[in-house]
C-alpha cells in the first residue's frame, strides 16, 4: 500500500462502505428484524413439522406393534387351526384303519367259514365215494356202474 493512500479504501471495499454508508440505520434495523421474524418463523415452522414428524412416528410406531400384535394372533390361529386339522385328519385315518381292520376280519371270518363248510362238503363226498367203491367192489360190476352213476348224479347238479 502506499503512504498516501492509507485512508482511501480498496475499490472492492469502496462498494461496501458505500452500501453500508448508503442505508439509514433505521431501514438496515427494520431489515435485520425482518430477516429475524423471518427466520424465527422458519424455526417455529421447522419446529411443528419436527412435532408432526415425531407424532406420525409415534402413529407408524403403535401401527406397527398392532400389525405385529394382529400377524402373531393370526399366526397362532392358523396354526391351532393346522392342529386341529392335522388331529382331525388323525383320527379319521385311524378310524377308517380300524373299520378296515373290522372289515378284513369280517372278511377273513365268511372265508374261513366257508373253507370249513368246503372242506366238511369235501370230506363227505370223499366218504361217501369210498363206501360207493367199497360197496361196488362188494357187490357185482353192474351194481358198481350203478353206485357210481347214482353218485356222479348226486355231486353234478
């Protein structure tokens, strides 16, 4: 800088002298109060979005616990309900197991009866054919042709 120039401002800061020196002090007050207001409106308003913010958080939070509290509900249902289901299903399996049980032994009780019933039939025309041949070889051939006609006749129909 030079000794002559040592009052004289710097043509950047010659503009903001002037600016500053420009104003009145009562227009740069009632701006510096406005710009004041105006960011104390800003805060209040930042500070009701935040108190908003923070309730709906709290909504979404109760929301949320609900909807847990309603899907755990919901999950112990379905799966009482499976339960009982699956004793159900249990139970007619084992139901329809011992019907078919009863059933084959029913089954294997008319079989076995009738095997006996078969057998016994079997037994005495075995009997009775070997008293005709005893009685044939008793007896003359033509009486035997007869014996074994009159049996043949018997067992056919």
């Amino acid at each position: 800088m030079d000794k002559d120039r040592v009052g004289e401002p710097a043509p950047a800061e010659a503009k903001k002298t002037d600016r500053i020196h420009m104003k009145p002090l009562p227009d740069i007050l009632d701006e510096m109060d406005a710009n004041i207001r105006a960011a104390a409106e800003a805060a209040r308003r930042a500070e009701e979005a935040a108190r908003a913010a923070k309730g709906a958080a709290a909504a979404a939070t109760t929301a949320s616990k609900e909807a847990q509290g309603a899907a755990e509900k919901a999950a112990e249902e379905a799966t009482r309900q499976a339960r009982e289901a699956l004793a159900e299903a249990a139970q007619k399996a084992s139901e329809a197991a011992e019907e078919a049980k009863r059933t084959a032994n029913e089954a294997a009780g008319e079989a076995t009866k009738k095997a006996r019933e078969i057998a016994e039939e079997v037994k005495d025309l075995a009997i009775e054919l070997a008293l005709v041949i005893r009685n044939a070889n008793i007896h003359s051939s033509e009486a035997f042709i007869k014996e074994i006609d009159a049996f043949r006749d018997k067992w056919s129909n």
